[in-house]
C-alpha cells in the first residue's frame, strides 16, 4: 500500500506545482485579463471540494496537493476579481 501513496505524492507535487507558475505570474503583473473568471471560480471550488475527500478519506497526500493548490488558485482568482 505504501507504494501507491508515492504515486499519491508524486501526482499532487506535479500537479500542484503547474499552479506556481501561473500564481506567481499574476501575483507579479496584477494581469489577469486572459484567465476565465468561470474557469477560476469553477477550479477553485473543485480543488477544494477533492481537500475535502482526502479529508474525508485520510488521504494525507490528496489533502496536502490540493490545499496548496486551493491556496495558489485563491491567489489567482483574487488577482481576477481585484484587478478585472
């Protein structure tokens, strides 16, 4: 069991870490014209939701992936709505 919670790991670390770029970006140019409000408001919603299962599961690798990516779309979706 323990070497599908590496996949588990690997998978958040990888997926999470597509969301720095773009959050350090728009954190940096306060640009956000070319991101979908729905888009962001539709993903942040959905990376919470899957904290939430890995919660309800004990899935310390699902827990740990998404609320850091809920935190970096935080960012982004904030940046869209303050700076439209």
């Amino acid at each position: 069991m323990q070497e599908i919670e590496y996949i588990g790991y690997a998978a958040g670390f990888l997926t999470t870490l597509a969301f720095l770029p773009q959050a350090l970006k728009v954190f940096r140019s306060k640009k956000t014209r070319d991101i979908s409000l729905l888009w962001a408001l539709l993903m942040t919603f959905g990376v919470f939701l899957w904290f939430c299962y890995g919660y309800a599961n004990h899935s310390l690798p699902m827990m740990i992936a998404n609320g850091i990516t809920f935190v970096l779309m935080l960012v982004i979706l904030v940046f869209k709505l303050r700076f439209k």
